[in-house]
C-alpha cells in the first residue's frame, strides 16, 4: 500500500515539482562527472518507525558502495575504456527499507518543472542527479522496488550482489542486469550440496522479503523435486528480531533429526540465528547451510559469489579517513566504533581499528558492474554519437533510451572471476564459490574455500576436504554427520511410509516373508527362505538329513556293522559245527532263516539313516517289513511246533501233522512270502519315495525324507505285529516246559523284550514329528531287535561249542514222535540237566 502511494507521489512530483519526504535525510555521497551512475546502498539500520534508523550500519556495509567508488576512480584514472570520458556517481542511502529506496528513486528522477538551467546547475545543489544508470546494493527487495519503477523512465540498472530469482523476469524487469547468477542457481547449488551428502531431512529458514522469499521457494521446490523434505520451515520478520531468533532456534531444536539447516537469509538474520543458538549452547548442535556467505559458527558452509577483492582495494579502504574522504557518512561511523567525532576533533583512526573489521570478498562485482556500464557507454558513444565526447549534456542525452541496455547486454570481458557475458535474462554466468568456516591446528578460526559451482557446467565440485564437529551423531563410515528422517530399514525389514516422503517406520517381516519392494511382505514359498542377506527373495532351503557324521546315525551305523560281522561269524560256526548235536537240536535250518533276518534288518537300519533316495526308499520299506517276517516267521513255526508236541503228548494222541523239519521250514517259508506279496502289493500301490517337507512353515528348516505312505505302511506292519503276537503266545504257552527244551524260553524272552519294544516304537514313531527323529526310532527298533534275537539264541551256542563240554550236556530233543528223519530223530528224553 506504501508502495502504491509513493508512487502516487511521485506522479504528483512530476507535476507540481520537487517532493520531500518528511524526517528523511538528503544526504549523499556524490561526485560529478561527465556521466553520473547512481547507486543505491544500505548505509543506516531498518526503521520501523521511520524512513530510516539513526544508527550507521557496520564497516561491511561501506565496503559496497566504496568498491564501486574505487572501481570509477580507476576508470577515470587508467583511461582504457572511456579516454575522454570522466564517470561520476550520486551514491544514496536506502536504510535497508524498501520504501526508502523507492524515494531515492525519486531523486534520479527529473521533476516535471525543471527545465534546461535546471538540468545543468550543480548536482550538488539540486536534489536531482541526473544519472544514465545506477548500481544496486545487497538488498533484493529494495532493488525489486527500484527496478521496477527506474524501468518506468527507461533508466537500466545493474546489480552486484542482488541475486533474487524474481530479478530475472524480464516481463517486469526489463532494464535489470546483474553480474551474478540468480538465487535460482544459488538454490540449486544448496541442493546439490544436499545431495552430495545425503541430508533428504533439512529444517528451512529465510528472511522476509523477495530475496530470502523467492530463494527459499526456489530452494523447497527443487528440494522436493529431489526427495529432499523439510522437517521445520521458518519465515524471519523484520520486526521481530531477537525474539523470533530465539523461538527460531527451540523450534530448529525440536527436530532430532534434521541437523542441517538451510538458510535463505539476509546477513543480519543469519548473523542473529547463530549468534542466538551460540548463546543456547546449540551452534554446535546444527550444520548451517547459508545463501548469505560464512558466519560466527562451527559446521556452517556457505555460498559466495566466485569472485576476488578488486585488486588495490584493500589498501584503498584501508587508509580512508574522514578527513581524507568525502564520504557523508563517515564521521557517523568513527563515532559508533570509536565514539570519536572527527567534525569536533581529531581521530587518529583507520579502518583496520574497528573490531569487526574483515575484509569483504565480493568488492570485485561492484568493480565488475561499473565495467558493465563503461564498455556499455563505449559502445553507444561510438555508434551512435560519437561528437558528443566534450559536451555533457549531448553525451547524458545520447544514453538516454533503451540503446544503453542494449549495449550493455551484449558486452563481455574478463572480470573478478573470468569472462563477465550476459544471457538473454541479463544475469551473467557466473560461479559460486563454497566456503566452510573452519579451524586450524591452534584453534583459530577460517575461512576456507572448498569447492566450486559453475553456472555454465552446473556442476558441483568439492575440491577440498570438509571438516564436521562432532560432539553430536557422527555419521557414516565416511564421517559425514546424518540429517535424515529415518534411516534405510535393515535386512528383512520394509518402511512404513508416514506423512513426509522421507519420513518411515521400519516393519520387520515375519521370519517366512521376504520384502516386496520395501514397502510390504510376502510370504516366501514352501521349501524356500528369505535370503539371509537382502530378504528381498526367497531362496531354496538346504535339506536336513541324517549323516553318519552325525552322534547317533554314527552309533546305528557302528551297531549295525558289528551285527552283520557277528552274524556272519555265528553263520560260519554254524556251518562249520553243521553235524554237532547241539547245532541240530536248535532247528539250524530255521535258525539260518532267522539269521538272513537278522541281517536284512541291520542292511536295513543302514539304510534308513543314510541319505534318503529312491533306492534307499524302496530297501527301507521291503526291509522293514520282510526282515521281520523272515526273523519272526521261522520263531512262529518253531514255537507252533513245539506247542503242537506237547499238547499232543499230555493228550496221549499219536503225534501231530505237519511236525517234521521239512513243514515247518515249508510253512516259516509260507508266512514270509505272504508278507512279500503284501509288500509287493502295498508298494506298487504306494510307492516310496524321496521328498523334501517343511515340518513348520515359520522355520526356517527342511527335511529330505522317505515317504513311506501310512496306507501302504499298515497292513505289512499289521501282518508283522500279527506274526509277533502270535509268537510271543505260543511261547507263553511254552515257559513251562522243560528247562531249555528247544530254546522255548529263550524264544519267550527274546519276543517278550520284542513286544515291549514295539509297544514303545509304534506310539512313538506314529506320534514323532521329525523325519529324522521317526528314521532313527526305526533304524533303533530294528538293531535292538537284531541284537536281542542274537544274543538270545546264538550267543549261548556259540558259548556252548567252545567253552562247555559236550560230555557234560544232556540235549533235550524230540526222537520217536519226529518220526522223520533230518535233525530230530530219536526218543524223547525227560532229562533236563547236565550229568554230575
């Protein structure tokens, strides 16, 4: 609204002549020339009240406008550009307000009733400068107003440091140049420098204004573009001052995770923001990422425009003094830093006494703006006028217009930091240098330059190593300190995006699910894991086993062999001990048979623990079944027999059928092949067959396996029960007889500790839920019933041949009721003991 109204006046100056703005000072500091440049810069602080403070800004501010001072002095000294050409310049103070610059403005304006005398009296008179072009200060919002209401009266201005993005339209700003890039690249490079060390989780503060406003915007734009996001974002009023600093920060403070903070500020508020978290003890808590160049504070980088001091300026500001310079404003400023007032006495003072002294490295860009103006001027002058060399009022008259700017765009030559050219924007290409503020061997703080950004390539490039504080979360294996919302979820875990983008809860998946895409689980197929390095596929599950490396399969397998060397020791003593009566009495033909077994069943057990295949399958489960009916049948026809004779004999009956060695050997022979044919018949049906079985879905184990199918499993293993019943019957029915006769009680032992055996294996091996646990209660049940039949009716005969005299035996043995011929002919004998 201000605006607007100031501009209203100004319509009104035009008319009625000159306006004056009460309480603001006409102060300048100003020079005449053949051609005048006007410049306005920030010299006192920001009024809220007021169109300008009292108070004289910093030794800083004045190093602005003495640069461009300097710059047109040695122009005017050297001769090079404009020979007979002598530049001046009317340098305003806009008191860091936009409005006040907007009535500086006012004065490079001509009023409506200044006519040709006017025109000519002296600049130092008259409130009018007439001026063909001014240079802008540091303020972008102050230079937006001025551009746009110099472009009303075709009057171009170049900007040294004004970088606002806004500056580059040209639908607006027609007459605006400048000889640095805009806060678009400054943005851009902030970005870069973002990305180069993975900060995606940044806070954002900026000053109010069209330099802090649109750069940020620029920034946060180009941030979100790139999966950058914001955790707190922080808009500084002029205003407020101390007070917003300190809310600034506690809220800056609040986010844990976002250590880097970007700062799209004026220098007074960047200056203000640390200078405050210093004071909290929290300078060291952030990265600062300032547009504003390097402050007061530790892991701070910053940007400046890639330019050098102008050469001979640091000896010239330097040795200025009040009394040696026209500088209007001077004395103010020997009066704040040494309260000495030089217009009431003498003060031996320099610049290099004022405490905050530093030396300011974008002098050069005010030399290159004066540049910009002079081959600018050079090229009109000699295109378009060249007679009005010598005759100032022809020469400021042949500037006037658009042919100024059109020149001055199309000029190039080499300035502070190379070759000055301009794109169709006005904006030169330019390069930022990036600065880091660190700290040498002895404490003492720098400022180094570690990298540059180049407009023209858009490329960032990190020369020299960056150096963090790190009381705080140090970073990667790279040392760079973290800024990020959530870390990537571990292996086997998926994000739970949250509001922000950058923002996630990390999941775990279950065991048996692998990751889809970071974002979800899936369940991994049967017999497959999740990898256990990524957990993103699922890869197959090594199969478990039984291995004679392994405890147990190793003792089966020990077991196993001594049986077998057993049973082909006891084999050998058998046929070799064929005719003795002590092997004839024991039945020897179906004590063979029983022997084969044996055997069968410990090849079996073998079998059953190795590593399952298809054949191992197929031996496992004919094994099974005719290994016993081979051990069991011959022990049923021995004990059926055995029963047979007594009953007959207590009944006083002639002897019974079907007693004699060939029947009985006959019907063992019956009851093993009907257990081959049922085998043979339940394994066609149901074949074996080796298979691979996840027990548990949510465990992460596999296990290779016979198959032995349940319905193929019971009738051979009912018909073997059955055989095993009925012999432990009838050798129930036997204990009584006499003492070792036929070996009834050592058969009544042996299939009693069988039964019980198998009374604990079925419920066992039915109820187990491991293949391997159900193959080793199989291989066990079968060596031990090996073992017992062994040591039941083979040991104590192979004992007897060797250690007992035969004298000393009496044989119980059937005689006359055999009838037949082979191993049981003769009488029937009641003796029951060996001779005395």
């Amino acid at each position: 609204m201000r605006k607007n109204l100031l501009i209203y006046m100004e319509l009104i100056s035009s008319v009625f002549g000159v306006f004056n703005i009460p309480n603001l000072k006409e102060t300048g500091y100003v020079q005449d020339g053949d051609i005048l440049l006007g410049g306005i810069f920030r010299v006192h602080d920001y009024s809220e009240k007021a169109p300008c403070s009292d108070r004289i800004r910093s030794s800083k501010s004045f190093q602005y406008f003495e640069a461009m001072v300097y710059a047109i002095k040695q122009l005017n000294t050297e001769r090079k550009i404009l020979p007979n050409i002598t530049l001046g310049f009317a340098i305003l103070d806009d008191c860091n307000r936009d409005q006040t610059a907007l009535a500086r403005c006012l004065r490079f304006v001509p009023p409506a009733s200044c006519c040709k005398d006017c025109k000519e009296s002296s600049i130092t008179n008259n409130p009018y400068h007439e001026i063909s072009g001014v240079i802008s200060g540091t303020n972008s919002q102050n230079t937006l107003t001025a551009a746009t209401f110099l472009e009303v009266f075709k009057i171009p201005m170049v900007g040294a440091v004004s970088t606002s993005e806004s500056l580059s339209d040209k639908d607006k700003y027609s007459y605006f140049m400048r000889v640095v890039p805009s806060d678009k690249y400054q943005a851009q490079v902030i970005v870069d420098i973002l990305l180069l060390h993975n900060w995606t989780y940044v806070s954002a503060v900026n000053s109010e204004g069209g330099y802090g406003e649109i750069g940020m915007r620029a920034v946060l734009e180009l941030a979100r573009e790139n999966g950058i996001c914001i955790a707190y974002s922080r808009q500084l009023s002029k205003a407020r001052g101390n007070i917003e600093y300190v809310e600034t920060v506690q809220n800056l403070a609040k986010q844990k995770n976002a250590r880097v903070v970007v700062m799209f500020v004026q220098g007074s508020d960047g200056t203000g923001i640390i200078r405050v978290a210093k004071s909290m003890g929290l300078s060291q808590r952030f990265i600062w990422i300032t547009s504003d160049g390097v402050n007061a504070a530790s892991d701070l980088v910053g940007l400046e425009d890639a330019a050098e001091r102008a050469q001979g300026f640091s000896n010239y500001f330097e040795s200025i003094t009040p009394s040696n310079n026209r500088d209007p404003w001077l004395s103010e400023l020997w009066l704040r830093e040494f309260n000495c007032d030089p217009l009431m006495q003498a003060c031996p003072y320099r610049m290099t006494d004022i405490p905050d002294y530093s030396p300011y490295s974008k002098t050069a860009l005010f030399s290159d703006t004066v540049k910009t103006f002079a081959y600018g001027i050079k090229s009109v002058v000699k295109e378009k006028c060249p007679e009005a060399v010598g005759h100032r009022l022809q020469l400021r008259e042949c500037l006037r217009g658009g042919e100024l700017l059109a020149a001055m765009r199309n000029v190039s030559f080499f300035g502070s930091y190379g070759l000055v050219r301009f794109d169709e924007n006005g904006d030169a290409d330019g390069k930022y240098q990036i600065e880091q503020l660190q700290k040498d061997q002895n404490g003492k703080r720098f400022v180094a330059s570690v990298g540059i950004w180049d407009k023209f390539r858009k490329v960032l490039d990190i020369t020299e190593p960056l150096y963090w504080n790190f009381n705080y979360t140090i970073g990667s294996e790279s040392n760079i300190p973290e800024s990020v919302c959530s870390k990537p979820c571990n292996p086997g875990e998926y994000a739970l995006q949250q509001e922000l983008k950058c923002c996630w809860l990390c999941k775990k998946c279950r065991e048996n699910e692998r990751v889809l895409n970071g974002t979800g689980c899936e369940l991994c197929p049967v017999l497959t894991w999740p990898d256990e390095n990524t957990f993103d596929v699922c890869v197959t599950i090594d199969a478990t086993y039984l291995q004679f490396n392994q405890p147990l399969p190793l003792v089966v397998l020990v077991l196993c062999i001594i049986g077998i060397i057993w049973c082909w020791i006891v084999l050998f003593v058998y046929f070799q001990n064929w005719k003795e009566r002590l092997i004839k009495a024991t039945s020897r033909e179906l004590s063979m048979i029983t022997m084969f077994g044996v055997i069968i069943n410990y090849v079996t057990a073998i079998c059953i623990v190795a590593k399952p295949h298809s054949g191992n399958c197929y031996i496992s489960r004919i094994g099974f079944h005719v290994g016993l009916a081979v051990c069991y049948g011959p022990l049923l026809s021995k004990t059926s027999r055995i029963h047979r004779i007594f009953e007959s004999a207590k009944r006083g009956k002639q002897k019974p059928s079907f007693i004699s060695n060939k029947a009985v050997i006959v019907f063992a022979v019956i009851l093993i092949a009907f257990q081959g044919v049922v085998t043979s018949i339940t394994t066609a049906l149901y074949p074996p067959n080796a298979l691979l079985r996840m027990p548990v879905e949510t465990k992460r184990y596999v296990e290779q396996l016979c198959d032995l199918p349940l319905k193929g499993l019971i009738p051979p293993l009912a018909y073997n029960v059955l055989l095993l019943v009925s012999c432990a019957a009838y050798a129930f029915k036997c204990r009584n007889f006499p003492e070792n006769f036929n070996e009834s009680k050592y058969i009544f032992a042996s299939v009693s500790t069988t039964v019980f055996l198998w009374s604990a294996f079925v419920p066992t091996y039915f109820t187990a839920f491991y293949a391997e646990h159900k193959a080793l209660l199989l291989a066990l049940v079968l060596v031990l019933n090996s073992i017992v039949l062994t040591l039941s009716f083979y040991a104590p005969k192979v004992y007897a041949l060797y250690y007992v005299d035969e004298d000393k035996l009496i044989i119980n043995n059937m005689t006359s009721i055999g009838g037949g011929g082979g191993s049981g002919g003769g009488r029937l004998s009641s003796k029951v003991a060996p001779e005395k």
